[in-house]
C-alpha cells in the first residue's frame, strides 16, 4: 500500500523559483508507478507543460522519476532502492526541480523515499567460528559478529537468539559508540571430552511488520584442556613370575588411559616409590606400559616383589597402580650337608647303633623342592636316621670287624623332591681301630714232626708258625710250651720252643728203645689285652737208628757152667743140633736178624738157618768126627751200618754122657777174665759219672745266678714278654738229676760272652737275657723308643 503525501509550498519570493512540491513515496516501486500529480499540484495546466517543454532537471539524483506530459503525473522511472539511495541516512529524498521555458520557470520538487522492510538482517560471514578451551570458566565472553539491517527504523535490527543455547547466552551491551555489541557467555563450563565441537545457530530478526531474520553458524571448537588424569585399568595387578626368569623376560603390561588429547593425552609410566633394589631388577617402558625384568629373582631372597608403577601425563596429572608379583619356587637349591660331628674312627667292638657322625642337611628351596631325603651308598654296614628336623644321624647297622674291612667310605647322599630332583653328597672315612679279638690260628690244626735218635741236644726240629689278624700289638705272637709230662717226666725236659719263632727244639737226646714217639701242645698267644691263645698239639716220633747191637738168648753164654749140645752118632743128615735165638731191640731193618756160621770146629758138617738160627747137622756124622765141636754164630742185623753179635755153640758128638765130660774139661779156663773184665767196667762207669754229675752241679749254680740278674733286666725294661707259666720261678726244678742228663746248649758264637739262649731240661722256657749283652740292649732300645713316641698307636701294656 502507497501513501502519497502531498506538500505544496508557495515560494513568493524567488524571481525563478515559482513553488516548490514534495511527494513521499515508498522505496521499491514498480516502474511506471505513480508518484504524483504534478500539474495539478502546481496548478499549471496541460498546454503550458507542453508549450513550455516542461522538463525535469534531476542533478545528481539520479533518474528514477519521469514527467508524463500528457497526464501531467510524476511516474517511477527506474526503481527506487532506498538503501542504495541513502543508506541508513533518513529521511531519504530525491530532490529535482521541474523546468518551463517561455517563460522560463522552474519549480523544486522532493520525493521522500519512505522504508519498506525488504531487507533482511544478514550477516556478513557465512559462520563464525570459535575455539573454547574446556577450562575456560564461567561467565567468559565471546563477542560475535554483529548482523546488519539495510533498513531503518522499524525495519531494521531487532534482535538476536542462540540456539542451542546450553553452555551459552547471549548478551547485548552498548558500545562506546552507542551500537549494540552482542555477546556470548559461557554459562556452563565445556567439556571436550564429552562434546568436543559445538554447533550454534545465531538469529538474528528486525522488526519490520513481516519480520525477516538471518542466522550465521557458530562453530565452537573445544580445546581440550588437562583436566583429566591418566586412570589405570585396575589398581592391583597380581601375577606370578617363576624365579631365575632370564633377563630381559617380558612379565606383562598395565596401562593407563587419559581421556584428554595430544600431549595432555601421552602417558608415561614410572616405577616409583620403591626400594633401589626393586628397580635393579624391574623395570618398564616408558610409553607402552611393559614390565620387564632386568635383574635376578629368587625366591630364597624374597617370595613377593611389590612395584607401585605411576602413571604421568604431560600436564603432570598422575595415577598409581600396585603390581604384586607372586614368585615361583623353582628347584635351584641343592641340600646343604653340614657335617657337625665325625668320628675319625671307632673300635670294631663297638655296639650296633653306634653313631658316627651327626650331620644338618637343609634345602634353600620350599614345598616339594626344600623336602630333603638322605641314604647312604654303602648301606649294609650303616645306616642314617633322621632323629629330628633336619638331622641326621649315621650309626653301625651290623657288626664291625677290622679284620674284613678296616676303613669305610660312608657317602651320604641328601637329595630333595623338586623335579627334577637337585641332590649333594658327602663322604666321610671312618677308620676301624683294632680290637684283640682274633686269637692267633696255628697254620695247621696238628703237627707231626721226625727225628732220629741219638741227636745232638738242641737241634732244632722244625717249627710252628701261627698268624694272628689282627693288627700291630694284638698280632704279636709268642709260642708257649705247654705243661705236660712224658711218662712222668716233664715235657720241657724234651723239647723247647723257641718264643718268637716258634721254632722246637730238643733238649735231648732221643733214645727210640726208650720212648718211640710224645705229644706235646704248643701254645701262640697274642700281645693283646687280655690276650688270647690258642694250642695245637705236635706230635714227634723218633726215629730208630741201628744202635743196638742183636742179643743172643740163647744159647746163654753163662761165665762159668759150661753147656754143649748133644748130637748123637747115629743122627742123620739135616738133624737139628740148637736154635740160636737172638733178638735185636731196634726195630725194622736194624731188627731184622740174620745167622751165619761164623767159624767151625768141621765146616762140612753143620749149617745154621740164615733167617731162623737152625744148626743143623749136614752130613752123616761118623765116627772120625771129633766129640767136641765148637761153633761160631754170628748174628747180624740188616741196619746200616749192621751191628752183629757172635755166639759159640759147642756140640758134643757123642753117644754117651760120660764120653763128653771127658772131652769138656778145658772149656772151662775163659770164665776168670770175664770177671774180671765186668769188674773194671763197673768202677770205670762210677768214675765217669762222679765227675759227670759234679760237673753238672757247678754249671747250674753259675746259670741260676745269671738267670736272676737278667730277670731283673727283663723287668725294668722289656715291655712285652711272653707268658710265663706259674712253674717258671721253679726252673731251677731241683737241680737233680734223677733219670734225665741235663744239657746245655750254647748256639753262640762266642761262648765267652754267654750272649746265649738255653734250652734247659726243667725250665720251660726260652729267652733269657744278658745285660752285657750289646745286641740285646738295641733291640731293647729300639722298642722302647717306638714306646715312647707319643703319636704311636700302639698300646702299651705293662708286665704288672
Ligand atoms: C676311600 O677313599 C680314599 C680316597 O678316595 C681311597 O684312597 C680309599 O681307598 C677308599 N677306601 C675304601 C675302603 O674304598
Ligand atoms: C687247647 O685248645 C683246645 C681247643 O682247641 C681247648 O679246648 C683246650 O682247653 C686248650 N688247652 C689248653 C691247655 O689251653
């Protein structure tokens, strides 16, 4: 709708000017618009306009209105746009004059351009856009971009809305310069990492009757603020880790999440707060979270390792997370065997269970793997007790006997139950000492032995030999005869026996037509304490030697009566005259006799049995032979040399008693010398034996008094002596002698010294010594500096 307002003024006094007209018309009219009645409004009429060639003069204004001359009427020309005309300046006019000629006249017209709301409010950007820390705090302004309104007045901007309007409000002020700034305040604080960008829509609307608005978008970037913390995803972690783990193993990983971007995102763990040696042996990755580790864990050292691992974003916030590794046991400890107590050695009498060694195994290792077993390798002879936890003890299991094994390696070996299974042994050597339990054995369970007789006194016959296994002083051997007699008489009177070599001696000289063979016991006894003995019984036969010459019994060889066997004349060939009848008391061979006709009277007539002693006639007798005859039997013995003896045998051929007296009487002149003869053989025997025994005597008191002397030496510095039986003190028995010689026997070299051992009819024994004797103070000497070093292991046992 178009108003037209019609203002005429009346100009009187300008010579040219003849009035003046002003129309208002709205902006944007269509062309050909009326404006106004120009002609009426001047009151000019029709003809004068063309008559005067009524123009219009527009000057600078533009030519948006034309003069109709026909109608008299101002009619839009171009079209008026108000904004384009006068921008915001109001009022808006168009001022042009109208021009007559003849005369000339001109009159001043003035449209006035009234607004109409054709424009819109209209911003200049397209959006605007706005980057908003997430931290930035309430009430924070952000100016905005005004809109502009071409038109005026009423039309022009009205006001502005913000929509959504969540986190922002708008505000209007006045500015300096009276314009209205418009603002957007941070009502409610941003959050990136829930709305990272934000979309706004800014309308602004004018006033005009049909209201026109426009809208910008405001883009709202947030920034991302730190203002978050990194957050683990659990606060305890828990894992295993088996130890002598290599180095380097990856164990696991934590991770921490921070919600904000860029470097306020970027975590980097730390492991903190922890004990140096926590960091010797894990550690982690800056950036991925990886634990790894670095050192040695064991378990023996420590069952737990507790990290508190950090977690730390670029803006310094931080989290904490506990990580708690269990660690595994693993079998890498062997048993420990610790030897407490050891015995160097034990006697081999010892009792059963004797403990030997105590010992303390532990294992480092837990469970399975620290649960220790101990067995011993050589297990028939001992055996190992666990008496309490961790302890063991070693103790004989059987009988010990140094003879069968004098020293043990006893290996003890302790292993555990982890798998597989660690173990560690010891060995130990356990000496068994000597204990005089074996007595000395003879070589052989009886002896036999020979000897001729007639041997020297003091020959040594042969020898006993005993060992003893056992060791050192408990083997030491002496040979003892023992107590016996031999048809009454003692037996040391037969024989000796030497005491350290065993070696048998005979003290006499043996008759075989006296005693043919005797037992006696030898007995070996050990040094030991109490020693011990054994005895074996030898016997000794003698052996004969043709020493005896045959004995005829007859005929009997009578001193005086004479005796003659008869042979009759008449008595035929091979008639047995005699027997000679002898016997020989050797035995064997040298018992074995044989006769021969030694010498005769007639040769031719008599022969004698070479094996029976028959005389026997061999021819016819005749009356040419002789009465008297007279025979020599020689009887012999097989020995070597043979013995023999004679007989004579006289024969009487004859056949009448009285025939024969006469022929017999010169037998008789042999039987004065044979008295004789045993009458000399008597008193020499008495002789010789007289000296014999004085002899003796003065030999044995010269004996006993060195026999005391060396026993007094014996007693102070002789260690070990052989066992003396209670008859020794009584050697000197009683220096009689009733049947039996006494010898002596000196085997020295140099009987000067009497540096010498005696076998002694009546003592039984053996060493005897004397103290000039150099030889025998060595040896004493020797053995009793053996005594007297203080590392030896003898033992020494005193006589008393
Ligand atoms: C015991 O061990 C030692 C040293 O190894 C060795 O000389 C000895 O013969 C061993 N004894 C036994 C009875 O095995
Ligand atoms: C000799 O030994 C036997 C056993 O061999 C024993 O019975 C006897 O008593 C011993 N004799 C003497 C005298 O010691």
């Amino acid at each position: 709708m178009r108003r037209h307002l019609f203002c005429v003024f009346s100009l009187l006094s300008l010579s040219s000017v003849f009035g003046q007209v002003s129309y208002s018309i709205p902006e944007e009219m269509s062309k050909g618009s009326f404006v106004g009645n120009i002609a009426q409004d001047l009151g000019l009429d029709l003809k004068r306009l063309k008559t005067g060639k009524a123009r219009l003069h527009v000057g600078s204004s533009g030519e948006y209105i034309e003069l109709n001359k026909e109608r008299g009427v101002l009619l839009i020309k171009d079209r008026i746009d108000r904004e384009a005309l006068c921008k915001q300046t109001t009022p808006c006019a168009l001022h042009f004059q109208i021009i007559l000629e003849n005369p000339i006249q001109f009159y001043q017209v003035n449209v006035e351009i009234t607004d109409i709301n054709d424009n819109a409010p209209l911003f200049k950007m397209s959006n605007m856009s706005f980057e908003i820390s997430e931290s930035a705090v309430r009430g924070a302004k952000f100016v905005l971009e005004k809109a502009v309104d071409y038109d005026v007045g009423i039309n022009g901007l009205k006001g502005y809305s913000l929509n959504p309007s969540d986190n922002f409000v708008l505000k209007l002020t006045d500015n300096a310069v009276g314009e209205k700034e418009v603002e957007m305040v941070l009502e409610k604080t941003l959050d990136r990492e829930q709305q990272e960008r934000l979309i706004l829509t800014l309308t602004a609307v004018d006033g005009g009757e049909t209201q026109l608005s426009g809208t910008v978008k405001i883009l709202v970037t947030v920034l991302d603020a730190n203002d978050n913390a990194p957050v683990f995803t659990e606060s305890t972690y828990k894992a295993s880790l088996i130890e002598n783990s290599p180095k380097g193993t990856s164990l696991m990983r934590v991770t921490a999440t921070d919600l904000d971007q860029g470097t306020n995102g970027v975590v980097t763990y730390s492991i903190s707060g922890n004990t140096d040696d926590i960091l010797e042996v894990f550690e982690i990755h800056q950036t991925s979270g990886e634990i790894r580790l670095i050192g040695k864990v064991d378990y023996e050292v420590s069952k737990h390792y507790l990290l508190h691992v950090k977690a730390r974003d670029q803006g310094g916030l931080s989290d904490s997370c506990k990580i708690l590794f269990d660690i595994t046991d693993v079998n890498d400890n062997s048993p420990v065997i610790d030897l407490m107590s050891t015995t160097q050695s034990v006697p081999e009498d010892s009792p059963f269970q004797t403990v030997v060694a105590v010992m303390n195994v532990h294992d480092a290792d837990s469970d399975n793997n620290g649960v220790v077993k101990c067995y011993l390798t050589d297990s028939d002879t001992f055996f190992i007790e666990n008496t309490s936890k961790g302890f063991y003890s070693i103790l004989t299991n059987s009988d010990l006997d140094r003879e069968r094994a004098s020293e043990y390696n006893i290996t003890v070996t302790c292993s555990d139950e982890g798998v597989p299974s660690l173990s560690s042994s010891v060995t130990l050597t356990l000496q068994i000492s000597d204990v005089n339990d074996n007595p000395p054995v003879f070589e052989r369970s009886s002896y036999e032995a020979y000897i001729v007789e007639n041997n020297t006194p003091g020959l040594s016959i042969f020898t006993v030999k005993a060992t003893d296994s056992d060791w050192n002083q408990n083997a030491r051997v002496s040979y003892i005869l023992e107590d016996s007699s031999v048809n009454g008489v003692p037996v040391s009177s037969y024989v000796s026996v030497s005491a350290d070599s065993g070696v048998i001696h005979a003290v006499r000289s043996f008759d075989y037509e006296q005693i043919k063979d005797f037992q006696f016991r030898v007995k070996a006894q050990d040094g030991g304490s109490p020693p011990l003995s054994s005895n074996v019984t030898v016997k000794l036969m003698i052996q004969d030697q043709n020493d005896n010459a045959p004995q005829v019994l007859y005929p009997v060889q009578t001193g005086g009566s004479l005796v003659a066997e008869m042979v009759p004349r008449s008595a035929d060939v091979g008639y047995l005259v005699t027997k000679v009848v002898a016997v020989d008391v050797d035995s064997g061979q040298n018992a074995w006799l044989s006769y021969k006709l030694q010498k005769a009277t007639d040769r031719a007539l008599f022969e004698v049995g070479l094996q029976n002693g028959e005389v026997r006639t061999i021819r016819q007798v005749t009356d040419k032979d002789a009465v008297k005859q007279r025979l020599t039997v020689i009887v012999e013995d097989n020995g070597q040399p043979s013995r023999s003896a004679t007989v004579i045998v006289n024969v009487a051929v004859a056949d009448s008693f009285p025939e024969v007296l006469s022929e017999f009487t010169d037998f008789t002149h042999d039987k004065e010398y044979n008295e004789n003869l045993t009458f000399y053989l008597v008193l020499a025997l008495a002789v010789v034996s007289f000296l014999f025994i004085t002899c003796v005597v003065v030999i044995i008191s010269v004996k006993i008094y060195r026999w005391r002397q060396s026993r007094i030496l014996y007693h102070s510095n002789l260690p070990v002596i052989p066992y003396y039986p209670p008859r020794y003190s009584d050697t000197l028995g009683t220096g009689t002698l009733p049947h039996v010689y006494n010898y002596e026997v000196c085997r020295t070299t140099d009987s000067r010294k009497s540096d010498c051992k005696f076998g002694r009819a009546g003592s039984q024994n053996v060493l005897i010594m004397d103290p000039s004797s150099t030889g025998t103070m060595q040896r004493i000497q020797s053995e009793k500096s053996i005594l007297d070093e203080p590392d030896s292991p003898l033992e020494v046992s005193s006589m008393d």
